[in-house]
C-alpha cells in the first residue's frame, strides 16, 4: 500500500509585528521617562554597616556639603507645588508660575527664603556664578531650617505618619554645623531621623559580620 506524504508547512515565524511592538515600547519609554535633576552639590557620606535603604517616597531629604551649606529636597511633584504656593503665600515671594515650575520639577534648593525668587528664576550655572547657594540659614538668629521643615511636613497630606527626615551630610561637614540641624529637629519635636551613609563590609568577627556569613551559608 503506497505511503501518503504529508505536506511540509514552513515553520517560519514573521517577527515583523513584535519587532514593530518592541520599537514602539521603546519609543515610549525613552519619551515618557524623566530623568532626576542633577543635586547642586556633591556630598561624600560616611561609611557604615547599616544596610537599610534610602525610600523613594514620603522622605524630606536634607543635603549638607563639606562648608556646612544645607540644602532641602522632597519626593513627589503634586507635594513640591503645595509646599512651593503655601511658602509663597506665607511669606509673600511673589513667585511667577515658571518660578513655582522650577521649584516643583527640580532638585534640591539651598538659598534664603529671600532670595528664592531670584534663585528659582536662573539656571544652575547662572546660581552659581551669582553664589546663591548659599545654603538654607540655621543659625539662632535666622533659623530657617524650621521654616523648610515645618512647611515640608505640611505638603505631605496624610501621610505625615510615613514620613522619614533623611540627613545626608558630607563625611568632613563640621560638627557644629550638624548639631545646630540636630537641634532644630529637636525643637520641632522630631526625634528619629535617618543619616545616609554608604556600606561597607561589617568587621570580621563582629555580629554583624557573623549573621552575614550564617545568611551567605542560609542561601547555598
């Protein structure tokens, strides 16, 4: 009895559609992804063995440089406009709307409440040609620090209990300079804070040392 040959089908696959797919996602991506502002300032942190990270949200940031300049930045852009109006309002700074932009959609700001118009209104570069980063005032006679901290907490709207106060202070930021930011937190009855620090490997024979090899034995 003669054998019946089956057809033979390609098993050619057109990649067109998904390549088409692949492009567009890309596009998409590439177009819609906002990139964070470069800080003003460069800090070299301290180093610990502390392994718990920095949170995306819900954190009031405040930067200190090596002169002791302090610099504030909070996550979220809907909370940067209420913060940005509510200080404008307060203080009467007469921001323009591209101003109070500028402040909602950038990165740190360290400057006197009374130069922060001027501040908001040029470039980084044009800021520092000017010296404008000065640096948020703490001292006893014009502590303004407060002014960012309170005005901060306010911008949070209900999620104030979830808030973290972080201080990222450069590793050679005088010590007098960190006291008076410690102590302004004090005043505001703010008694956990969080200093970002970079890791580094726990001392041999430490605890902290030995729960790192019981957990690298743990996952072989």
């Amino acid at each position: 009895m003669p054998k019946v040959k089956m057809p033979r089908k390609s098993t050619a696959i057109d990649m067109t559609a998904m390549c088409d797919v692949a492009f567009l996602l890309l596009t998409f991506f590439m177009l819609a992804t906002k990139f964070k502002p470069d800080e003003p300032v460069t800090v070299v942190t301290p180093s610990s063995i502390n392994t718990t990270l920095l949170p995306d949200s819900d954190v009031l940031l405040f930067t200190v440089d090596k002169d002791g300049r302090v610099f504030f930045s909070m996550d979220g852009q809907p909370k940067r406009k209420k913060m940005i109006e509510d200080l404008n309002s307060q203080f009467k700074l007469g921001l323009s709307d591209k101003e109070m932009k500028s402040f909602v959609t950038g990165a740190s700001v360290g400057t006197p409440l009374k130069d922060l118009k001027n501040y908001l209104s040029l470039s980084e570069d044009e800021r520092k040609k000017q010296g404008l980063d000065k640096g948020i005032p703490t001292d006893s006679a014009n502590n303004e620090l407060k002014t960012w901290i309170e005005y901060g907490m306010a911008a949070q709207e209900g999620s104030i209990n979830k808030v973290k106060y972080c201080i990222k202070a450069d590793n050679a930021t005088p010590y007098p300079k960190i006291k008076e930011i410690l102590e302004t937190f004090k005043q505001k009855h703010i008694q956990k804070l969080n200093l970002v620090t970079n890791l580094k490997a726990a001392p041999q024979g430490t605890a902290a040392w030995q729960e790192e090899q019981a957990g690298g034995k743990k996952k072989e």
